[in-house]
C-alpha cells in the first residue's frame, strides 16, 4: 500500500523537522525550541519502532544488530560498508518515524531531530517546516568521542578491546569522516531547504540561532528564554 504524499503532507502540516550534519547543534536547538516554545520534542534518536515488528528481511539494517557477529565486526567494518548501512538506516526508519509523528501531532506542534533522507523530506513537508544545520566536517571526526553518553562510550570500550585499537580507532573515525563527507555535506547545502552553518565554534551563539529558528518556522509565542 502506497499513501499519497499530499495526505502524508497534511497530518504532518504541525511537525517542525531539523536535520543536518553532526556538531552543528540540531539537538540542542529541538530541545531549546520545545523548551521556549511548548512544542512536543522528539530529540535525537527517539524511539519510534514499537517493539516487535522488526524483521531482518523486512528490516536487514534496522537488524543488524540481531544479525552482526559481534561488536568487533560492528567498529571493524569499511568506511564503504559503514556509510551503505547508515544511510539505508535512515531509509528503513522513515517510515516508523513518519507514522509516529503523525499519530503525535494532530493537535500539537511537534519539533523533531530528524534523519529522514531529504527526498522525503520535500514530499511530505513545505519549506518553512524544515531546516537544515550545518558545521564543519572536522567537528565530527575530532570531537565524536568527547560526548559523554552511553553510546559512544560503550563503542569507545568496544574499539579498546579490539586486538589492535589504534589501527580500529582509526578505521572507525574514517568511518564518520565518510559519513560526514564533502559530498554529504554538499547535499544538505543544495537541498533547497532553509540552513543554518556554524561557523564560529567557539562563541555562543544558541540564542542567536534559537531566534532565527523560530522566525523559520513561525514560532512567535515565546515562554520563556533558557540559554542551557
């Protein structure tokens, strides 16, 4: 079954999408935007696959981590291989991801960090429903681990124990450099969507970019200001 992209378009006429590359501040921004604005938020990496509905010949790399050997072969992969799977992530999650904004939004405004590829993106959303954020390539490679969250901790852990970690460590940062390419990178910079690029990334400058945010999307009664 197929649903047509203009009904898709309308349920979703309340949902705020912010995409783009890594470090460029996209979740900060979603949560600053629900904080300020008292829009649902749906921040980085939310959980919209209900349990039990994966398969791993519906969903091969949604399952991959069912399927996968161990974590060695996970950090061990090609930046080739790596870059395949991420970006065919995104393609098998949009459509849990569309789905469940949908059954969230029907009366609320909704502000989510989103990967869903940008050909989607223009057929189920308008122009001042998207915005794209963008930072150096460097960002993503150099400071990957400086993050304290369990994921890239655990990964850390998990190259650390590879029989030559330095020559994984590397491999793996070669991994996130593909995904953060100059061609991906390029991508989001011509997608005709609105953009953001940080630039200066040693200045705070939330604020700034929460306003130009919210003057993007319409956003015009402020709760409250909270820089942190």
């Amino acid at each position: 079954m197929q649903i047509n992209e203009a009904i898709l378009k309308h349920y979703l006429k309340n949902v705020m999408f912010i995409t783009g590359t890594a470090y460029a501040g996209k979740s900060t921004m979603v949560k600053m935007l629900a904080e300020n604005y008292g829009l649902v938020c749906c921040g980085e990496n939310y959980d919209c696959i209900p349990d039990g509905i994966l398969t791993p010949d519906q969903y091969p790399n949604l399952c991959y981590f069912q399927t996968m050997k161990d974590w060695q072969e996970f950090i061990n992969r090609s930046p080739d291989a790596y870059e395949r799977w991420i970006f065919a992530n995104m393609r098998e999650v949009a459509e849990f991801e569309i789905t469940f904004l949908i059954s969230i939004a029907k009366s609320q405004k909704v502000i989510v960090d989103t990967n869903i590829p940008l050909d989607i993106l223009h057929k189920i959303a308008d122009y001042n429903q998207v915005a794209v954020m963008l930072s150096p390539q460097s960002m993503s490679v150099e400071h990957f681990f400086d993050r304290d969250d369990p994921d890239k901790i655990f990964i850390k852990e998990q190259i650390m124990k590879a029989e030559n970690p330095q020559k994984t460590m590397k491999n793996y940062l070669a991994c996130i450099a593909k995904i953060n390419s100059k061609a991906h990178y390029d991508e989001f910079a011509n997608s005709g969507f609105f953009t953001i690029v940080r630039e200066n990334t040693v200045a705070d400058t939330k604020l700034q970019t929460l306003q130009t945010l919210a003057k993007h999307f319409g956003l015009t009664e402020m709760k409250t200001i909270r820089s942190k």
